[in-house]
C-alpha cells in the first residue's frame, strides 16, 4: 500500500494547484476571516427547520402540472404573456445585437440543461485505492477539481435539513466546486450577455462536477453529480455552502465569499469518500449587509428587502419558515426577468453586479474587504458609497 505522500509524481504534476490552494489560504488569513465551529447563519434559525418541499421552488411552481403556484401562474401570464420565464422570443423579433446575445446565451445553456451522462462505474473493491491519510486525500480532491476548471473547492458533512423533502442522499459528505462569472459580462445585467454569464458558468460547474464525481468514482467510492436546476433539483446550495465555508449569508440570499462577493455559482458533488470537511467561517457579512443595502436599492422590483432581518416571509409559498431574515420575493423576481425578453433572457444578475464585494483579487482591493471586515458600522458605509460613486456613477 503506497499513501499519497509517497506519489512524488502526482504531487509535481499538481503542484500549480496546491500552490492555488495556498495562495486562497493566505489570502482568507491576511484579510482576518475565521474559521468557526457553527456556521454564522444559525442566529437566523428562530424554530426547528422542515426539508423544503422542492415543488414550492419558485421556478418549478411555473409548470403547468405542479400542484402549487396556480395563482403565480396566473399573474405572471397577465403581466408576461409567457407561461415560463425562459420562454425565448423568435430572432426576428430581436435587435441584431440582442440576436447574437441570446444565441450565445442558449449554445451556453445547452450542456448545463441536456448534458445528461451516466456516471462512469465504481471501481470495485480489489481495484480500490485504500485511503490511509483522509487530509492528503482532501487536499488531492481540491486540486483535481481546480485541475479540473474549479475556482474554488470546499467540503462539508452533509446536514439533511438542506436536502429537499422528497429526495433522499445517504452519502455523509458534499463537495461544493466555486466558479465566479466573467466580469464583463455581468456588468451588462440586465441584458443577453449577462444571461450568457449565468449560463457559461453553470455549464462549466456541471463539466467539472461529473468529471470529479467519476474520478472518484474510479478510485473506488460512490460519488454522484448533484443537480440544483431544472425539473429535479435535490439540495439546497445556499446553506450546504455556508457549512463548507464559502461564505457567509447575504441580504440577496446568496452566499457571499470574500474572494467572489456574490459573483460565483455553485454545484455539488455527494460522495461516502472518507474525506475532511472544512469549518464554516466568519467575516462580518450580516453587519456589512446592514450597513449596504446596495442590492436592494438596485434591483427595481422590490424583490430584495431593505433594513434588518425579519420572520415575515415576503413571498409565503416559495420561502421556508423557521428563520428571521432577509427573504426574497421569488415571484417578483422571476417576473421581472420575463416582462422585457427582448433586452433579457434573465436578469442575469444585477443585483450581483451591484454588490461592492465583486471585485477582482488585487493588492487595492484587498485592502478596501479588510476594512470593510474590520471597520465599523459608519466606516462600512463610506465604502459603500465610494463603491457607488466610483464603480456604478453612471
């Protein structure tokens, strides 16, 4: 039996990533991010916390066939005409411009939404690499996903509370893969070429996430690519992440990391591979929400709350009880992305373009997340509003 830290070979040929893995540890240290032994959304969690229903999922409440969400369907038909958001509109209807846009957007889409592959078999127990040292084995997991086209990878035991009632996953662990969206484009949201951003990463993330689960796989262990899209989405990435440490909860409910912001989406990989699940971490981002409230000033529906956590759930169907915090209005949401498909297939995320979190790793930017860590309520909002001036006068 040979352990990893023997294989000098696999170590050079992976040695950029470890370097990778490196360099994204210094940078959460040099900014004072904590590790924690509880994620920092339980001081939402006021009750006991029921598996979510997954046909309350707002994008599924708009198939005809589901039995909730008659009324939603009714009222974003009338204020639509469309019975789905991703309805596209015919080319001939669209400006030369926005026609290359949603072209883009649905060659994009293409493999996240029909790529369906079987997964490769279990290599069976003679052929099993047998795990002496599960911390060299995590560290081995991480760099093949960055090899892979990861940005970032984290690791968490899985709480069933984030699995959706009706599906059933008996692995312990989940590794969640980071990849953020390209800049350019998500500075375009609303418009075709920010939807492109949605669409490019999730179908990266989906590459990635089969190709880890059947490595895997080949080494012996059960592993399976999760969806959170479509028809039969399966768990809930917002708090599996928080537990993996990506981030913390955001006013916007997503997951807001200190390298991505908010600009980053996830998928999972589920697997009984004996591994080490990372702790959740801490950096401020329930006081730095407070003090922003840049998302929801931005986003011209109301979808988005402003002020200080509440218990009163915007949009009763689609949101889970048992929390006091900021909730989403899904229907306004999904309706605003639909009532102008000639410039937008979906928002594409304009309330991600607007959070001063977003900005490329550098020695300035840096500089600008540790105060926005540290400082004070007062100090935090000056940031804000220099971020406005500065990135978003215009």
């Amino acid at each position: 039996m040979v352990s990893l830290k023997e294989m000098q070979k696999l170590k050079d040929a992976l040695r950029p990533y470890e370097k990778k893995l490196q360099s994204q540890e210094k940078l959460r240290r040099l900014l004072g991010v904590n590790e924690v032994e509880r994620p920092t959304y339980e001081r939402y969690i006021i009750k006991p916390i029921e598996r979510f229903d997954r046909r309350k999922n707002a994008f599924l409440t708009l198939l005809a066939n589901n039995p909730f969400g008659a009324e939603f369907r009714t009222r974003f038909r009338e204020r639509t005409g469309v019975d789905h958001y991703s309805s596209p509109l015919p080319y001939s209807e669209l400006s030369p411009e926005d026609r290359i846009g949603q072209s883009l957007t649905a060659a994009s889409w293409r493999l996240c939404r029909e790529y369906e592959p079987k997964s490769l078999p279990i290599t069976d127990s003679g052929g099993r690499v047998e795990i002496t040292d599960q911390v060299e084995m995590t560290r081995l997991i991480k760099k093949v996903a960055l090899f892979f086209g990861a940005e970032m990878v984290r690791i968490t035991r899985i709480d069933p509370r984030w699995i959706y009632k009706d599906v059933d996953i008996s692995h312990p662990y989940a590794i969640i893969a980071v990849v953020s969206h390209p800049r350019p484009l998500n500075q375009t949201s609303p418009s075709h070429l920010s939807s492109l951003a949605v669409a490019h990463t999730y179908s990266n993330l989906k590459f990635i996430t089969t190709h880890l689960a059947d490595f895997i796989r080949g080494l012996g262990y059960d592993a399976v690519y999760r969806e959170t899209l479509g028809r039969n989405p399966e768990m809930l990435m917002v708090p599996m992440a928080i537990d993996a440490g990506v981030g913390e909860f955001a006013r916007n409910g997503r997951v807001l990391s200190p390298e991505f912001g908010i600009n980053m989406r996830l998928k999972a990989v589920t697997t009984d591979l004996p591994i080490e699940p990372d702790k959740p971490i801490s950096f401020g981002v329930h006081e730095f929400c407070l003090s922003c409230e840049e998302c929801a000033r931005q986003y011209p529906v109301g979808a988005i709350p402003f002020g200080p956590p509440s218990e009163k759930l915007a949009d009763p169907l689609h949101n889970n009880p048992g929390f006091r915090k900021w909730y989403i209005h899904a229907e306004r949401c999904l309706t605003f992305w639909a009532v102008n498909r000639k410039k937008w297939s979906t928002c594409g995320g304009r309330c991600i373009n607007f959070c001063p979190w977003n900005k490329p790793i550098s020695f300035w930017h840096n500089m600008v997340r540790w105060a926005a860590i540290h400082s004070p309520a007062k100090l935090k909002r000056i940031l804000v509003l220099a971020d406005r001036f500065f990135y978003h006068g215009k």
